[in-house]
C-alpha cells in the first residue's frame, strides 16, 4: 500500500470521526514530509527504523508508513477502516443514498486544513457526483478569506481539475461562501459573482444583533441575484472546540418566504457542531415551500462524510427529496443556480 495513501487515509478516518486536530495534522505532516523524498530513500529508512529522525514523523506514523512499505494494510488504518464501517446515524438512509452532491466546503485556500486536490480526492472516494469548492470572502480576514484576485486565481485553479484529463472523477463546481455584510451587500463583486456556479450566502458577524437588523441584512443577502444558498441562517454552535454560541434571532416568516419567492435554497448544515437551522426553523423553512440543500460544510476531507448528519434531520423533518437541490443531477442543479446571472 502507498504509505502517503495511508497517512492520508487515516486522517481522513479521524476527521470524520471528529479526533483532535493535533493527531490529524500528525498523520497529515508525515503524508507530505515522505511524499517529497524518494519512494528508496523512505524504503530505507523504514527498513533501518531511521523514520523518526525526520522531524515531524513520529512513532505512530512511523510504525504506519513501515508497514505500507512492506505492502500490508497498516493495522492502525485497518482498525480504524472497520471502526468506520458503522453509519455516523441510526436514521435519514434512504435520503442520504438520494444525495448526488454538496455545495458547501472549503480548502487550504482559506481556512480549511488540506489542499483543493485532497478535497477532490475524498469526495470522489465518498462517490459524489458533484463537489462545490466554497472558500470565505475578503472581509472575513481571521479564516483567511480571498480577494477578488486570489479568487480569480482559484478559478483557474479548479478550471484544470475540470478538465477531463485531470481524472477527478467528481464534478468541480466553483463557488464561495461569502460574507453577508451588514448593510446586505455580498462581499465580493458582481463580476466574480456572475462567474461562479455556487454561491452560499452566509452571516458571519455581529450575530448578537437586533432581530429588526438582522432580518432587513438578510433579506437583502437573499434578494441578490447571485445568492443560490442562505447557510447556516442561525450562525448557531451547539458543541465543539469553538465552545457554543446561541442562534442569532431574525424573523423567520419573512426570510424564507423571501427565499421561496427568490429561489435560494435554505441549507441545511451538516456539521454536527452547527445544527443549523434548529428543527423549528426547518418546519417554518418547509411550511414556507422553500428549497433545501444538504450541505457538509467541510473543512477537512473527512468533514465530508456530514452529509449522513443533515440527511437524517431533513429526513425526520419530513423534507422531500425532490426540494432538496442536492438531489438533482448537476444539469438541472447548474440551469436553477445560474438562473438569473
């Protein structure tokens, strides 16, 4: 077996099942200080138990990459392979086998862990039809958001791993998750805009407001022609690292009837530290005759494996399949996304 194949995988493993991220970089950094060195060189140092004088190779890694030299599964991957054989949830299975894609992650380009190719790569092993790359906006300094030129530099980017040659075996769709600001504008121009498939319109800041001003911003971010989705509408967090944070308040009725009238899909998120929206809102969402999308926002390749999560809400919800957009085939996705552009 291919020891950075390994390395990689096993991180992937430990993403999905929310590890630490100190032990996921681990396993990560060993990937990419080997994947540089001669595939002799690393056959050597594995042979002498020389790994670990490589700074940033530590025993377990060590120990994995020996093994997948000597051609056998790592036990270390091998366990956590089986581990990964139970579903993440006890429900929402006949939804989640509908699902064809998702519209919402991002990369090392803002503040995700791994590359656009890793990315890629995990949502093609995971069988998707379709993968959205949506990295943050500019205004969103602290997670690294792209300006209009490292935008246009993304673009070109997932332009080559369009092309058939690439192999990819996913569809790349270009996108970004860009900031509502707090007069409703998008954060990023109307050109760029235009040139995307996907845009997931989010509220990242002064989530405690008023619920007068936090409905007109959001009404405005939705009444856009370039908004697709309105993501994670409650900005909530319920668990996690990042500790909780309580649901920002808007009027409900009137912003999803604003996305039913619009066209813009209302996300449901997958990350089990969001929740978003609460299942009350998703009932009002639903009442409204809004469309969904279940979304991972992934920000690791292992976060991709969510969309069990959002399915099992969509599903007890009572959600049709046939209103959430990530069910269509990429055609019909791309002829309602790019509708009024």
């Amino acid at each position: 077996m291919d020891a950075v194949d390994a390395l990689n995988e096993i991180a992937f493993w430990l993403e999905r099942a929310l590890a630490p991220a100190f032990k996921v970089q681990a396993f990560r950094k060993a990937a990419g200080i080997i994947q540089d060195l001669p595939a002799a060189d690393v056959a050597e140092r594995a042979r002498t138990k020389r790994l670990t004088s490589l700074k940033g190779i530590g025993g377990r890694s060590a120990e994995v990459i020996g093994q997948a030299v000597a051609g056998v599964v790592p036990d270390y991957l091998e366990n956590l392979r089986q581990r990964g054989t139970e579903p993440l949830t006890s429900g929402g299975h006949e939804l989640r086998a509908q699902l064809r894609g998702d519209l919402h992650a991002h990369s090392d380009w803002s503040d995700g862990s791994t590359s656009i190719e890793l990315m890629m790569a995990a949502a093609r092993t995971l069988g998707r039809e379709y993968q959205a790359l949506t990295d943050h906006s500019p205004s969103l300094t602290i997670a690294n958001g792209l300006s209009g030129d490292r935008l246009a530099e993304q673009l070109d980017v997932l332009a080559s791993l369009s092309d058939p040659a690439a192999a990819t075996g996913v569809r790349v769709l270009t996108g970004i998750e860009v900031d509502i600001l707090e007069d409703g504008r998008l954060d990023q121009t109307p050109e760029l805009l235009s040139r995307l498939d996907i845009v997931v319109a989010s509220v990242h800041s002064k989530l405690r407001a008023d619920t007068l001003s936090m409905t007109q911003r959001m009404l405005a971010g939705v009444r856009d022609p370039h908004t697709n989705v309105l993501g994670h509408c409650t900005g909530r967090l319920v668990s996690g690292t990042r500790g909780t944070r309580p649901p920002s308040t808007f009027d409900a009725d009137q912003v999803f009837a604003a996305c039913a009238e619009n066209d813009v899909a209302v996300e449901i998120n997958s990350r089990p530290e969001r929740q978003d929206p609460p299942d009350d809102l998703i009932r009002v969402a639903l009442a409204a005759g809004c469309l969904f999308s279940i979304d991972t926002d992934a920000h690791a390749p292992g976060h991709l494996d969510f969309l069990a999560y959002g399915a099992e809400r969509a599903q007890a919800a009572g959600v049709p399949a046939d209103r959430i957009v990530t069910t269509w085939p990429v055609d019909k996705l791309l002829a309602w996304s790019r509708a009024d552009r």
